[in-house]
C-alpha cells in the first residue's frame, strides 16, 4: 500500500534553531514529491516539487531533499513566522491524485 | 488575484439534511479536486475531475457527489450527512500539465449532528 510518513508529528523550536523535518515513503512509483505548508484555519500552500532523487529546492529559510526513501524539509535560523504545519504529498504513476502525510506542526518561539 | 473559494466556510447541519458546499476557481484549471483533513488521518481524495463533465472517485467517495458542469465549479454535494463525515473539506486545483502543485480553498468546516 502506498504510504506517506512524517516525522515529528509536532516540532518546537528557539528562534534561529535550525532542524529537519523528515517525510518518508513508500510507493509503487513515484512521480513527484511535494512539500506544503498549512497555517491553522487556511488551506495547504504549495512550497516544492521534488522529482528525483539528489534534487534540491530552496526558498528563503527552507531547502527540500530527495533520496529514493525519504525527504527532508530543512529549516534554517528559523522565525516565528515560519510557525505552521508542513506537509508532504506524493504523486503516484497512474494516480490522480496525491498522498499526503499526516503533517509536522512546527512551532518556532521568538 | 489567483483564488479558490469554498463556500460556506462553516456549516453545522444535522442527520440527512441535504447539503451542497460550493467550489470556483478563477484560474481556468482544468483539474478540480476535494479533500477532506481529519485529525490523524491527513488529507485524503474523495473526487477529483479532469475536465468538465469528467469526475472520477477518489480514496474515499461514499455518501458524496460531485458534478462538473462549468469549468470553474466543482460542487461537493451530501445527499443525506451523516455524523462520520463531519470534517475539513478542501476544494483545489491544477493547471492539467502541472502533476502537483494544487491550488487549495480556505476550507469548510461541516459538522453533522
């Protein structure tokens, strides 16, 4: 069965403390993985598609990884703004549709 | 602005009271799609379409319809709520040649009594 994992479930951060959120998964073939980010009581936001294994993106304090397992969200010197839910979905090769993961809510205090 | 709107935003009904929650976008997408967020549970597909007058089931389609009779609404219809699906319920699009990234309404929150 195609699953998609996150880990941690929830994250708490100082300010300016850099970490990872991880997104694990198994598929039977994959198309794409995507990150997004959901503030409470807003719709998810598209931040990254990730193709193929050893790609990066960046955007200002966030850079995605992929390898053929697992992708990571890394977070830079954080702010509070980047408080928010992050979540990871897959394309599946003959889906429409994407898997999502159940989410990392992060929480970085000032 | 490029938007989704899903209306209403928040809906408290009861046990088999028919209800319909709207969706439009204004960005000429050929792609719709609902999802409903549960807690432990994620986001997960209940119909999407493909173009007007083409829908398909998702992961979890019983106890809804949908019909795509305009290109930039996709109503999600409950012809008889019941309380299981009390849920957030997100409505989002695509560009046909882009495979993911989705466009997503604010939500609607329904809870069935």
């Amino acid at each position: 069965e195609d699953q998609v994992t996150q880990s941690p479930e929830a994250l708490r951060l100082q300010e300016g403390e850099s970490s990872s959120l991880n997104c694990s998964y198994t598929v039977s073939g994959l198309r794409g993985l995507f990150w997004y980010r959901q503030d409470p009581g807003k719709g998810p936001e598209f931040l990254f598609t990730l193709y193929s294994a050893g790609e990066e993106k960046e955007k200002e304090r966030l850079k995605a990884t992929l390898t053929k397992k697992e992708s990571f969200l890394h977070i830079t010197a954080p702010k509070p703004e980047d408080s928010a839910t992050y979540l990871c979905a897959v394309r599946i090769q003959g889906a429409q549709k994407l898997v999502f993961g159940q989410g990392t809510r992060l929480t970085i205090n000032p | 602005e490029a938007q989704v709107t899903q209306n209403p935003r928040y809906l408290i009904t009861v046990t088999g009271k028919k209800l319909t929650v709207t969706c439009s976008q204004n960005m000429n997408h050929e792609y719709m799609s609902w999802y409903r967020q549960d807690p432990g549970l994620g986001l997960r597909q209940i119909y999407y379409s493909m173009n007007v007058e083409v829908t398909d089931k998702g992961d979890v389609p019983e106890g809804y319809k949908v019909s795509r009779k305009e290109k930039r609404n996709f109503p999600l219809i409950l012809e008889s709520p019941s309380p299981n699906q009390t849920s957030l319920y997100f409505c989002a699009s695509r560009d046909q040649r882009n495979t993911g990234e989705l466009f997503f309404g604010e939500g609607s929150r329904l809870t069935v009594l």
